[in-house]
C-alpha cells in the first residue's frame, strides 16, 4: 500500500486515490506536515512553518505505518464525493438577432423620419427648415444608437446546435 497523509489539507491518498479525512481529531498526526509511504519505506516530514534553525525538525525515515492504521481506516470509511455536476452552457443565442433588432429599431426611426419629411410642404422656409433639421437629428440620433449597441455587446461564440 501506497500511503500520503497530508493533514493541514485534510487529504489522505491510498494507493493513489485521494478521500478528505478530518485529521484534527488524530493526535499521531499532530506537529507533522505529511506522512510518505511507498510499501516498503517511507518518511515522516514535520510542521517546521514556524521553526528556528535551533527548533527545525528533518525528515524522519519510517519503516512501519501501523501507528497511522487510524488514519487509514478513516480513510477505508469515507465514501468518494461524487464528481461535481458540469457547469451548464448557456443556451445558444444566434448573434443575428441582436443584429437584426438594431436594424430594425434603426429602420423604424428612418421610416418615422422620412415620413415627417415627406409630409413637410411649401417649399423651404426658416420654419420648414428647423423641422427638417429635428428630423435630421432623430435619424442620426437612433442610427447612432443602433451602432452603438452593436459595438458595445460582447461577441457572442457560436455555438454548435444540439449540444
């Protein structure tokens, strides 16, 4: 058996699988930071975060893992959490209908706007004139938003259809 006990992390691998393990609760682990084991060997490496070059502890070999066996079993208890579910994509939204709603807002505002100047008559006087310059800025107006809308949405990735 292959053995790695890691317990700030709570992590505890077993031939290679990892399972969390509360690990507080086993005093054979306190002042240690992980615990080697290949079969046959292995070390201990203590918790030396806060120690001095007068307090450091080097890692200690080890050739028996029988005082760790709590830990072990803990470990044979704990059942594997089940994979988390994927993130869910959000759904596909064709980047022409963002297109195609501009356009048409746009086109609704052209079409009011050459409707009002079509209606103007008797020819260009001052007051003609200032109608036709409000109608000139509505038109510029909604044609600059409609492009301003289509530059500040961010691209939209197409998305294969069915997945």
């Amino acid at each position: 058996m292959r053995l790695t006990i890691v317990p700030s992390d709570n992590v505890v691998f077993v031939d290679g699988l990892l399972k969390r393990v509360e690990c507080a609760g086993f005093s054979e682990l306190a002042g240690l930071h992980a615990v080697q084991w290949n079969g046959t060997a292995g070390h201990i490496e203590f918790d030396n975060k806060d120690a001095t070059p007068w307090t450091f502890k080097p890692n200690e070999p080890l050739d028996d893992v029988a005082r760790f066996q709590p830990v072990v079993d803990a470990w044979y208890a704990t059942e594997i959490p089940p994979p988390p579910e994927p993130p869910v994509s959000p759904p596909f939204v064709d980047p022409n209908l963002r297109l195609d709603a501009g356009i048409s807002a746009a086109l609704g505002a052209a079409e009011e706007v050459r409707n009002s100047l079509h209606a103007i008559t008797g020819g260009f006087t001052p007051a003609n004139f200032a109608a036709f310059l409000v109608q000139a800025k509505i038109l510029s107006d909604a044609f600059v938003a409609m492009l301003e809308a289509q530059r500040d949405q961010p691209p939209t990735p197409p998305t294969p259809r069915g997945t």
